[in-house]
C-alpha cells in the first residue's frame, strides 16, 4: 500500500497553522479593481478549510473543501462539494465527497475533456500527535479516535483522488494518487493529467523516508486519472532540505512550459514562494529557486489572454487573499502591482484560494476564512476584474 511517512504528513497537516507574522507588510503600489466579495457556504459552528474552484465545460462552478470540521486539526474532516450555475451567483448544499475514519484535508478538483471530475485529498493523523492537539485528543475526541482501527490507519493515511463520470453526483473507489498537494492535479493540451506535489512513502506510516532528490516529484495519468506514475523529480538547491517545500501547483503556459509553484515552511516570517519550470511536459525540472511572492500556498491560472496568474493567502496583515500577474509565462511577476483580493479578514486562519475565469473574462477566486469575528472559517469567494493588459513586469 501507499502511505504517507508520519513526520511528513503531519508536516502538511499543519502547514497551514505555520506561525502568523503579525507584522504590516511595508508599503506598495496596490491594483485598483472591481470586486465584490461573497459566502459560499458557511456550517454554523463548524470549520472550513483548503478549497479548490474548477468549471466545467457547459458553465458550471464546482467548489470541493474540506467541511464539517470541529478545528483546523482534527478528527472529522470530510471532502465536500457545492456547485453553482448562475456565474457563482447561488450555491447548492454541500454534498460529502468521501468521509474516511481519518481526517480528509486540502480538497482539489480538475475536470478534464472527457467531462470527468477528479478530486484529490490527503488523510492525516496530526490531530494524534501535535501537543496542542494531544488534550483533546485524549478528551473530547477520544471515543471518536479510539474508533479508528489499525486496518483504518493502513488503509487510508495516503494521498488519493476519486473519480465522478456524472458530474459529481456519484463517484468511484479511491485511486492512489502517489502525490499530493492543496489544489491537485492539471490537465495538459496533450490531454495527460500532470500532479505536482509531494511524495507519499512506501510502506507503513513509519517507512523509510523519501530522498531529499525525490520528495517533490510530477505524477503523470494518461487514462484520466484512473491510474498514476511519476515522471519527474524538482531539485533543491544544495544546503536546503526538501522536507522545508510543501503545497504545490504548476499551470501550463502559452508557449507549453510548464510553471510550479512551491511552499516554503522553513523560516518562519519569510514566506515567500519559491518556483519550477519544465520544457519538457514534467519530466525535468529546474532547480527550485525564491520569488519575491510573499504568501503561500499557491494556485496558477493561465489567461485566456496568455497572461499567468497566481493567487495565494496573505497571512500578515492586513490578512486576506492576494494575486500577481506575469505577461511572460511565469519568468517575472508583476510584483508591484500585486493585487490585493481581500484585505480584511479578522485573523491569519486563511487562504488556500484558488481561481477560475469565467465567460465575461472576470475572475472568480475561491477561499477560506473567517466572514464575522466570533465565527468560525467559511468558505467565501470574490468575483473580480483582471487589471488591463499592458507595462512592463518586475520580478
């Protein structure tokens, strides 16, 4: 079976905990834009968290997080899925995806040209092992905890995805997706479906650890997701271990390069986005190196008008929802006009946004965090427009 190694997945469990810089960003040139900001599905009393947008091909909105939740880390995540055909309009009820004996986080979802929805998600046991989970692990989750059977733990601590051929309405047995990351994985103009992420370990949850040289790998489907293998590794710069990168995305430029983008959890207050590339469709890649991005984790869109962009959390404040533009596919980013989607969230529990553009050629970008003081996370969205084409880009 595959399963993630222990210390790793709880790493990615609680990457989005990482310590909030409380700092003010230092002052910027800031975009202009239209926008108005929305609840898409908000569970009084319950948490929300790590969201994907994906459209389909008639026009639909899909929308897949992880609800129903008591916290940011514990027992009772589950994979859930709310859709709307009005634009983002109007939303549906949740319906659950998948709810296993663990904890299912960071919800990804593609819908490829067959038609076919795939979504991704880990499982995770963190809510066993971080001390500041351990109290009400052996308290108010015990008796919930003490149901997870050892079969439970070897079945399902690994990174998956399922298949739907209706739409979402029903969907297959969990496919073993080797990879993971928060937004899964992409479809390419060849038709292949590419998943940047990290490794899963072979063996028990306390198997060998993956090689530094092999822990942010490309997993490729040619049969729509039904099965995966990897075809491509991302080295690190020598001197900085793999085990600080996490949460990744990559998109599919204009000219057929392929652009990642990668989390960074090592020094906390720095934060900034480091990034990949690929000529050849995912199977080498160039050694990862820091943007000048500040924020994490990211999720890449290509324009219908050539231009990249990238949307991630801003988890100092002001806290919200931020984006950058590139005219170049990715080899600068327009950092001096970052775009600043929300700047107004109470705390730094946020973000994992991800965008789809729709027919108008608005962007509609999807998020978490929390709508009131007092609340708990929701799952919010703000419909925007995309600055004017034109001026040089900074890197």
């Amino acid at each position: 079976m595959i399963s993630g190694n222990r210390g790793r997945l709880v790493a990615a469990a609680v990457a989005a905990a990482a310590t909030v810089v409380t700092a003010a960003e230092p002052a910027a040139e800031r975009t202009n834009m239209e926008k108005s900001n929305f609840v898409i599905c908000k569970q009084p009393g319950r948490y929300i968290g790590w969201p994907t947008v994906a459209r389909t091909a008639g026009g639909e909105l899909l929308a897949v997080f992880s609800g129903d939740r008591e916290a940011h880390v514990c027992p009772f995540g589950r994979t859930q899925l709310v859709r709307s055909s009005d634009g983002g309009k109007t939303w549906s009820a949740p319906a659950t995806i998948n709810k296993t004996p663990l904890d299912d986080r960071d919800a990804g979802l593609v819908v490829t040209h067959q038609g076919t929805l795939i979504a991704s998600w880990f499982t995770s046991l963190a809510f066993e092992e971080l001390p500041e989970y351990r109290r009400l692990a052996a308290n108010q989750w015990r008796e919930p905890i003490a149901k997870i059977t050892g079969e439970d733990r070897r079945r399902w601590l690994g990174h998956w995805v399922r298949r739907s051929e209706d739409g979402g309405r029903t969907w297959g047995e969990a496919i073993n997706s080797i990879v993971n990351s928060p937004h899964g994985p992409i479809e390419l103009k060849d038709g292949r479906l590419l998943y940047l992420g990290i490794k899963a370990t072979q063996g028990s949850a306390n198997g060998p650890k993956v090689p530094d040289d092999q822990l942010m790998a490309a997993a490729e489907s040619r049969d729509d997701g039904r099965s995966w293998k990897v075809v491509g590794h991302v080295p690190v710069p020598k001197g900085v271990p793999a085990s600080a990168f996490c949460e990744l995305h990559a998109a599919e430029t204009a000219d057929g390069r392929l652009v990642g983008m990668i989390r960074r959890e090592a020094d906390p207050g720095k934060g900034f986005l480091w990034q990949t590339e690929s000529a050849d469709g995912g199977r080498t890649w160039s050694e990862a190196h820091q943007t000048k991005l500040w924020g994490h984790p990211p999720h890449l869109l290509a324009l219908g008008d050539g231009r990249l962009l990238v949307s991630y959390g801003h988890r100092r404040k002001p806290f919200g929802q931020r984006a950058c533009l590139s005219r170049d596919g990715g080899r600068t980013w327009d950092l001096d006009r970052e775009i600043v989607i929300r700047d107004d969230a109470p705390d730094g529990d946020l973000g994992y946004p991800s965008s789809v553009q729709l027919d108008d050629g608005t962007i509609l970008t999807v998020y978490y965090q929390v709508d009131k003081s007092g609340e708990k996370t929701c799952l919010m969205g703000t419909r925007w427009k995309l600055p004017r084409k034109g001026g040089p880009d900074r890197s």
